[in-house]
C-alpha cells in the first residue's frame, strides 16, 4: 500500500512559478513510476508529467512541456513538479499517483495508476 501527499498549491499570478511535491509512504518508492494529473473544474482528469524510476525517464503533456519540469528523490520518497511561466489554463486541483513497475519506463494513462493523493489546489490569477 502506498500513500501520496501533496503540497505546493496555492495562488500565484500568471508568469510566475509553484514547485509541487508528492511525499510517499514506504520503502518501496523507488519501484514506483510517478506521474501528476490535474482537473480543472467541470473538466476531466489529465495528464501532465510523468517520471519512471531513472530521472531520464520523463514526458510530458505538450500544455507543460518547456514550462514544467517533473523530478523525484528517491531518498526522500518524493516526486517533485516545478512549474514556471504559469497561465490562467494551469488553474486545476493538482494530482499525484504512482503505479508499481518493473521495468523503467512512464506511466502516461491514467487508469493504469493504482494510487492517488488527495490533490492540491493551484490558481493562477490574470
């Protein structure tokens, strides 16, 4: 069983920049492929980055891409979303899930996730 925590969110104007962070419980997050989701009111769910166990292993929503950067360290069992040149578009409750792998490689549906953190709100104000 795993349990995710986020933190970061918060009220930022556009052009500016949030670093979120995902802690997760357990020894065993380095076998984890990590990813962060977002949904936007009345929207559904989608995806935004993911990261396998190398940190080479990355990929991202073509929205983020350039702008967001995802990271983790596995020594402290967290997984870490750096946002900058934040839009208004980027207003979304912010998600992180982990999924089992065994081999490295990213998880990009989200279905496939097994775990889920109770989500951290993000505005970007105009």
């Amino acid at each position: 069983q795993v349990q995710l925590v986020e933190s970061g969110g918060g009220l930022v104007q556009a052009g500016g920049s949030l670093r979120l962070s995902c802690a997760a419980s357990g020894r065993t997050f380095s076998s984890l492929a990590m990813g962060w989701f977002r949904q936007a009111p009345g929207k559904e769910r989608e995806f935004v980055a993911a990261i396998g166990w190398s940190r080479r292993s990355t990929y991202y929503a073509d929205s983020v891409k350039g702008r967001f950067t995802i990271s983790r360290d596995n020594a402290k069992n967290t997984v870490y979303l750096q946002m900058n040149s934040l839009k208004p578009e980027d207003t979304a409750v912010y998600y992180c899930a982990a999924d089992f792998i065994f081999y490295d490689h990213v998880v990009v549906n989200r279905d496939e996730y097994d775990y889920w953190g109770q989500g951290t709100q993000v505005t970007v104000s105009s």
